[in-house]
C-alpha cells in the first residue's frame, strides 16, 4: 500500500473497475453479469493480494479491502474445517470467486434443515441473490486453506445470525477516510450496530429532524446506535421516590434524555402533546401499556415488556400510555427523544379518565428574571469607548468569538472581555440553553472548537461544583443571574485560601493558573446563570472519581477559522470588571465585530484571516475531551492519519508516538463491540487481529485468569497497550552482563483504562495477575510484525518465533 492507504497493482485496479461500475446506469439492482464478468477477469496473484488475507485458527476470517454507498469488498481466509453461521444477506447481492483452494455451499429452509449441498472451486464466480438464495452456510471441508473474494451490494459487513456475529477486519482502503459523520451514517446502513456517542447522536438527529421528519428511519437509527454504558451512566442521577428525567441534549425540534427508573416506579398515565416519542431500553426491562381515549374512558389497547436495544414509538394518534419499570429488585435506564420538544402533558386518571396538566420539563429554573418578558435577562450596559453594540443571541455571541480568533489566536484579553460584556441573554433563547436540574448545576454546552468553548451554567440554590482544575485553559466568567462564589484551593488544602465573589452582570478572568477551585450558588432563594468561555476549550468538568457532562444544546461544534497568527497560552491575573447603568440601545444594533473594532487594539498590526477550515468532529473531541467514546473503525482511522506521512514500515518519532499514545488513551470503546473481536482458550492467552495495514495493526488480546505470554520482544516495533477490562503485570527484562540469565529491570501493574508505551528495543512479559477474572488489552503496533524473539530468562538464549504459534509458547 501507498502512503494514502491505497491499494496499488491489481487490487487497486480492481476496485475502481467495481466502482465504475456499481456507480454507473449499468447496474439497477446490480447488473449480474457485468459484475461477474469483473470478478472473474483478473488473474490471481497472492502477492497482490496478501495486505488483506489473514488467517485465525480460532475462526474464518472477513478482512475488509473496500467499502461505499453502493459496495463491499471483502477478502475472507479458511483455515481447513471452518465453517460460517447458518445466515442470509438481508438486501443484499453477492458475488463470490474461490482464490485459492475449494468451498462448499449448504442452502438451508428457514427452518434451518439443510436442503442443498453444491461445491465453489478455485476459479468458480458464485452469485448470490436475497430472492433465490436464502439461509445459506460456507464451509471449507478441504484439508488445506481457502481464500475468496465476495462483493456484496448494497454494502454487507458483519456475518451476523441469532447467537453470532463475526466482525471484520479493517484492511480496507481511503474510503474509510471520511469525515466522522459521513462515517457514521454508511455504517448506519450497512451495519446491524453503530457504536459512537451522544455528540454525534445529537448531530444525527438534528440532520433528521426538523419541521418534518421520518419515523421508522429515525427508529431504524435509534435502535441501530449502540451508546457506551460509561458515558451514558455519566448523566444517570436515581430518586426512590420519583423517577429521574436527565436532560443529554436540547433542540428548537427535539430533546434527548435518559430515565432512570428506580424499582417498581411507573410513570402515570400520560400523552404526548402532539409530539413524536421513541423510547431505547438501555439496561434493564419497560413495561408499557397504550391506552384509547374514547369519552373520557380509558381502554388498553396493548401490553408490552421491552427489552435491552429494543425501541417503541408513541404519539397521540395511536395513544397514551404509561410507561415503567415492573421489576422490584433491579433499576432500568431508557433513552427518550421527543419532537418537537414539550413542557406540558395531560395526565389521565386510571379510574375516571379525568385530565390533569402535568410539566414534563428536565428542568426546574426559577422565572423570577422573565416577568417582562420583552425585556433582556441581563440589564443593558453602559458601552465603554470603543465597546461593542449589544449582542442579544447566543449565534451572534459564537460568531463574535469566532472572529476574534480568526483574528489572532491569541486575542488581547480586553477584547474578549468586551465582547463578553455585551452579551446580553435573551429571555427568548430561555428554553434553547438554559436548563436546570434539582440534583447538580448543568453544564449546557453552546459551541466549541479548537480555539474555545462556550458553555452556560446553571445553578438551583446551593448548587456547587466538585474541586477541579481546568488544566490549561483560562476562563472567562459572566454571571447573567443571581450571584456565585469561586473559591481556590492552593496546594490542595480543604479550606479556601482565595475566595471571589461574582456578581451579577460582571466579567470575571482567571487564568490557566487558577488551580484546584470550586464554583458555588451560595443562595437559599435565587437560582443562578453564569456564561463561561474558555480557551484552549474545556468541556466536561472531570476528576479522578467524577464527570460532570455537557448537556448538548444543538448543534455545537462550530467551523474553525484559523488565525495566521500562532496560537499561544492564555495567561494573566484574575481580575473582574463589572458594568452597570441604563442605556438605550441603537434601532439598528450591529451584533458582529466590525473591521475597525477588530483591529483597535494596543497592537495595530493586523494578520490575515484564512478561510473555514472545518475540524473532523472526532478529531475536535480528541482535544477537548479526556474520554471519547467512540468505535474501533475510527481508532484505525487516526491512526491512518498518524501514520499518513511516513513511508511504509518507517517508525514514529517521539512527538508522533506521544500523539498515538493520547489517542489510544482517550478513546473508550464499547464492550459490545471489542467483545465481537475476543475468542478465549483456556489453555493460553489470544491474540485476534482487528486491523491491518502496512504501517501498524491493532490486535485484541484475551487473557483468562493467570494466562501469561512469554518473555519476548517485538522484532523492532513499536508497541502500545490498553488495558479494556481487568489488570494486567509487566515485566521487563534484559541480558544480564555477568551471566546468561535474564535479569528483571522493571516491573508494573497495568489497571483498565492504562495505556503503556514500549520502545522497539523493550524485551517483557505480561500476565493476568487475577486468579479469578478475565482480562483484555488492546495492543498497536508500529511496523507490524509476523515474527518476534522468545526469550528463556535462566539461559538467556533466544528463538525467532512467527506469531501465529506465539501465544501457544
């Protein structure tokens, strides 16, 4: 492969003949011929195709070479007896050529009784349609391996059938180099489940839904969407008196929030306000019950139970119902999303079918500041010489910032605070930011990207924040209601050592130097807002034993505008300048910067602006984010990225290396989907590819208790190892100078989560320290390697060994 991640020779050749073709007219649902024609046209070479055929004694094996709207190409590798599930194609066509060696094909009833037996040779283009074929299996019954190329379309990834699902193995091609959502929504169509996070969910349903939409497409996405346990259990709060409704993201046309029902609590009797509901069960089981209205008598309709992953939908032309969690002794978590977004219900009476009004709003804010309701939430200032006209709209705000650091990437810290002053929150955009929760202050995120983050606070009375630290990032404070108190905490003591109060209407700066801190309402009475800007951008605030999540509030991240100017740290003393005073705002107001205003300055120089230049969503996460959730396509994806410079088989260097190590410490993946990869032996540990190409591989390694591998190096790679679940030890070694055993040089406890970093040169050993539990790591690798050294520590002699037969040792 090319530097770009292409294939080169014959298999690219190949692919962009199926691309031509399965994009032009010729093919309606597939012109059968000419795609058999295609496939059966090119002469074998094994050399042309090895980047992607990859064995495993454990199972056969799908290795990924290209994937698009129309198509997919897969590679798959037999080993002599191994078999695929019993399983059909859904929509999809396949045509499949046996490379190497000889098949067989069992077409099955849907009853799962064999009906027909027929035999693929080397050569042989076998078509597949979903009409005339059905349930089907492939086996290799020779006695030697097998290698056949199958295209699918509409594009087919997994074999998936009742009990199994075999993944893939990611060899494939730039296609894969797609910005994150266009990623994500081909996997929505090819794949049974999606593995990502409430951001691009978020993102997803605010592309689907606007004044219409589509409700079994949105319904097919919800179910498909398979959301991390860890980052969803983030905004899970319980109440044994009330279920809890947990706000996750906020749109002028739809809301996302979790449930979390405690055992026994129900729901009563509701509808929906003329809004479209979908429910996903996300742990545990829901009892629902629908309900018809006639004549103010209630009659039930249905009785169902859902299941984990399973998703219903309401509105109030099919009923009302209640919802919730029967069992007694465990608690569920159900995901909702409504559209558009209501305040009110009406409840109904079991027993008399009389209505009541009930609020069904996450939030609770208290409207003391919005009895005009014409009238700003913030008093009007006094604009300073050279201030800026009112900005009355949280977009105007976003765009104002943007500019600034268009300007310069590290504007002067008067501006910003200028343009902070003038913010002025309009009691209009009350429902679309700010929203309050009984249980912790919400963190309500307006938009970010690599330069800043924007993020309005909400505090219900005596509401505080944990301790933490903003790492890096400075901040910049506007309190719109009510009054808050920030106290630090040098050297980590408990009591304040500093405390700043911060009043209504000022612009508060603290610098990256700001330390160990919490922010508190310190009120009994008056709820509080706050607007806080923070550069290098901060979003969710987090700590060893806490997370706080943003709550997001449409679409969030925004196009980044870089400055020519370099960015630098932000640093200076706290200060706070509050205004006050009347003033009568211009008919006209002009709520964007003005070329004047950007450049009178102290400095009076001024730097070209370049163009948008829009971050990949994942990428932007990367930065701003300790933890992202997301899925192991886009850990390969990155890792292209990395490795897009270098010549193939070219080791990073150290700044590439710790960039590698950040990625594959920050991303979280979901055991759903790491859990398709792992196959244990109790006889020894496992290694299971996930990921090939010619710069590094990724393989998912499978430790049942006390299972260790051998002392060995890496053949001159290097490596990087996660810890997914359990703990793992490592032991390092090196050649004694005095005798030929092998002497211990260091020796660690690796917990989940951990990531370690290894130089080419490291000779170890690793091993699941628990007698009891299973362990998984993921490892890199940089160049891949098929071979490596196996040491004995008491003779210090070495054998080279190929890793097929490695873990066996």
């Amino acid at each position: 492969m090319d530097k770009s991640g292409n294939c080169i020779g014959v298999v690219s050749e190949f692919v962009d003949k199926l691309r031509c073709l399965f994009h032009s007219d010729r093919v309606p649902s597939a012109d059968t011929r000419a795609v058999s024609e295609v496939l059966s046209g090119f002469k074998y070479f094994e050399s042309d195709w090895r980047p992607f055929v990859h064995f495993d004694k454990k199972r056969y094996t799908r290795n990924l070479v290209a994937l698009d709207e129309k198509f997919s190409l897969l590679v798959l590798c037999w080993e002599p007896e191994q078999e695929s599930p019993i399983h059909a194609h859904d929509e999809s066509c396949c045509w499949m050529r046996v490379l190497d060696g000889e098949l067989k094909q069992t077409a099955f009833s849907s009853s799962k009784k064999p009906l027909k037996k027929s035999t693929l040779p080397a050569g042989h283009v076998y078509q597949c349609n979903p009409e005339t074929v059905g349930l089907h299996r492939v086996s290799n019954a020779s006695g030697r391996r097998v290698v056949s190329l199958h295209v699918y379309s509409p594009p087919y990834l997994e074999c998936t059938d009742q009990d199994v699902t075999l993944p893939v193995t990611y060899c494939h091609l730039t296609e894969s180099q797609r910005e994150q959502q266009e990623q994500l929504k081909l996997q929505l169509k090819v794949q049974r489940a999606v593995y990502s996070n409430f951001q691009v969910l978020t993102e997803l349903l605010r592309q689907q839904i606007g004044d219409t939409w589509d409700i079994p497409a949105i319904k097919k996405m919800i179910e498909t969407f398979q959301l991390n346990p860890r980052e969803y259990k983030q905004y899970v709060k319980w109440d044994h008196c009330n279920y809890t409704r947990n706000l996750v993201s906020y749109d002028e046309h739809f809301t996302l929030m979790l449930i979390c029902w405690s055992p026994g609590q129900m729901s009563p009797i509701h509808d929906h306000s003329g809004s479209s509901c979908w429910v996903k069960v996300l742990e545990g089981e829901l009892t629902e019950v629908v309900y018809d209205v006639e004549g103010g008598e209630l009659r039930v309709l249905s009785e169902s139970t859902l299941l984990p992953d399973s998703v219903a939908y309401i509105d109030d032309s099919i009923g009302v119902h209640k919802m919730g969690n029967a069992n007694t002794q465990m608690g569920a978590v159900t995901l909702h999303c409504y559209a558009p977004p209501y305040q009110q219900c009406r409840c109904f009476d079991p027993a008399t079918g009389q209505t009541r009004i009930a609020s069904m709003a996450v939030v609770c804010p208290s409207m003391q500041a919005l009895a005009e309701p014409d009238v700003p939430l913030s008093p009007q200032e006094v604009l300073q010489p050279g201030a800026l006209m009112p900005i009355t709209s949280v977009p105007a705000l976003i765009d104002n910032i943007k500019e600034l650091f268009a300007t310069d990437a590290s504007p002067p810290l008067h501006r910003i605070s200028d343009v902070m002053h003038s913010f002025q929150f309009n009691p209009s955009e009350w429902q679309q930011y700010a929203h309050f929760d009984k249980f912790r202050y919400t963190r309500n995120l307006l938009g970010y990207n690599d330069n800043f983050s924007l993020i309005m606070i909400c505090w219900n009375t005596t509401q505080c924040s944990p301790l933490h630290v903003h790492d890096r990032s400075a901040v910049w404070v506007k309190v719109l209601q009510g009054e808050l108190t920030l106290s630090q905490h040098v050297g980590g003591v408990k009591r304040a050592t500093k405390v700043t109060t911060l009043l209504t209407d000022s612009v508060t700066y603290f610098d990256a130097h700001v330390g160990l801190h919490k922010t508190e309402n310190r009120s009994a009475t008056q709820t509080a807002i706050s607007l806080h800007l923070y550069s290098p951008p901060y979003l969710e605030c987090a700590g060893e034993d806490f997370v706080v999540p943003v709550v997001y509030c449409s679409s969030v991240t925004c196009g980044n505008v870089r400055s020519s100017k370099p960015a630098c740290s932000l640093a200076s003393t706290g200060s706070t300048t509050p205004r006050s005073g009347p003033h009568t705002p211009r008919s006209d107001p002009q709520p964007h910067l003005s070329d004047a205003q950007l450049t009178s300055s102290d400095d009076e120089s001024s730097h070209e602006t370049q163009p948008d230049e829009p971050t990949d969503d994942l990428e932007l996460e990367l930065k701003c984010k300790r933890m992202v959730f997301t899925n192991l396509q886009s850990l390969v994806d990155q890792l292209r990225k990395e490795f897009a410079s270098l010549p193939p088989g070219e080791q990073p260097d150290e700044a590439r290396s710790a960039q590698i190590t950040r990625i594959v410490e920050s991303m979280q993946f979901n055991p759903k989907e790491y859990e398709k990869y792992a196959q244990f032996d109790e006889h020894h540990y496992t290694r299971n590819l996930v990921a090939y190409n010619d710069n590094f591989t990724v393989i998912l390694n499978c430790w049942n208790a006390n299972q260790a591998s051998p002392v060995h190096d890496h053949s001159g790679s290097r490596s990087w190892m996660k810890v997914l679940e359990g703990e793992m030890e490592e032991t390092q070694y090196e050649a004694s100078r005095r005798s030929h055993l092998m002497c211990v040089t260091k020796k660690a406890t690796v917990s989940a989560d951990s990531v370690i970093y290894n130089e080419p040169s490291v000779i170890h050993k690793l091993l699941n320290t628990d007698a009891a539990a299973r362990a998984i790591s993921l490892h890199v690798y940089s160049p891949p390697y098929v071979q490596c050294h196996c040491f004995d520590v008491c003779t210090g002699q070495k054998s080279l060994t190929p890793m097929d037969e490695f873990e066996r040792k």
